[in-house]
C-alpha cells in the first residue's frame, strides 16, 4: 500500500519550544529561581552592567521563543566551579543566568563585568561571557561569546585572534550612551550578519 507524501517541508525535530517556567523569570514562580537574568548579588564585586539585545534568525525576522543561557568568571576571573581552585569570597555569585526572548525577540541580563581569565595554555584572555543559544529549528544550540567594546585586552585575546577580523565585531557588545553600564549585543543566527558560533 502506498502513500501519498505530504505537501511541502516537513518540520524537522528543533530545540523547544520552552515552556515559560523552565526559564524562571524572577518571582513568578515559587518553585525555583535559580536560573533567571539577574545575576547581580549581594556579595558580588565589580561594576554593574545590563547586557540587552535581540535574537534574529536568517531573514532578519527577530526570534520570540529562543532561550539564552550565560556563564562567566566574576569580576576577578574566578569562575563558580569546582574545577576552579581559588578562593572566591563572593561565594554566592554563580556567574550563570537565563533568559527567553520576548514578543519582540529582545533579551536583557544583568550582570558584573568580568576578569580575565587564562586561556588552557595560561595566556590571558579578555573580559567574556560565555553563551549558549537554543531557538527553534535547531538540532543543536549555538555557543558564542560576547566580549566588550574598548577593552584594550581584546586585541591580544586568543580566542579573537582566531576569527577574521572582518568577523569580530560580531562578538563585541556595544556600550550605549548614558550614565549606567549597558551594552548592546544583537545576535544573527545566519545571514550576511551572521553572529561568529564556536565547536565546543
């Protein structure tokens, strides 16, 4: 017995869609708030930054379901994690966040500016956050970093170097104008502005 093939693409098994309260926005749900986009504490050393931008797909079209992880060292390059033998006197800083897209696809964390950190062969490398990108349509999230405009450590980051340098600037937030510390990180998940992703 045959049959007929369907009309049109088929959708493929993607990453989500997410149900609201695995992203655990502040105060909404009781259960759990460990993973939200203010990674701000008490005990945190260092300057106080909001991160903020918007997750488009190939066509320019902003993505509204996507989810964003973050991980990144405090203020003085120490990350959260056993692996990490120093002592960190912030102790409740973790250094990881998510946050989801909105109706518009934008996205904003609140953070502190990290330290460098040494690179596996010890080389320093520029103030980063780590991020991890998960949207509809894909197999597999994305990893991206997101270094800081007019940091003179970026033209020595190993990392970057390894970019085109007519790339980089896809990795680079943009601080804006105005007394508090935001920058501006847009993400382009293909296209001519497409963000640089990293095999991990």
């Amino acid at each position: 017995m045959s049959q007929a093939k369907p009309d049109g693409v088929t959708p493929s098994q993607t990453v989500g869609p997410y149900f609201a309260y695995g992203l655990t926005p502040g105060d909404k749900y009781d259960w759990n708030d460990a993973f939200g986009n203010n990674l701000v504490t008490p005990d945190a050393s260092g300057e106080r930054i909001r991160v903020e931008g918007t997750v488009f797909d190939g066509d320019g079209v902003p993505v509204v379901d996507c989810m964003l992880e973050i991980w990144q060292a405090d203020a003085q390059g120490r990350f959260s994690d056993p692996q990490d033998k120093r002592a960190i006197p912030n102790s409740s800083f973790k250094g990881f966040g998510r946050v989801g897209t909105d109706a518009k696809g934008g996205y904003a964390f609140d953070t502190i500016t990290p330290g460098s950190v040494p690179d596996p062969d010890g080389k320093p490398q520029a103030p980063h956050i780590v991020i991890a990108i998960y949207a509809r349509g894909m197999l597999l999230h994305l990893y991206s970093r997101i270094y800081f405009d007019g940091d003179a450590a970026n033209a020595a980051d190993p990392v970057l170097a390894l970019v085109p340098a007519d790339r980089r600037a896809t990795l680079v937030a943009t601080r804006q104008p105005g007394d508090k510390a935001v920058y501006r990180f847009d993400i382009h998940l293909q296209g001519d502005k497409e963000t640089v992703f990293f095999d991990v």
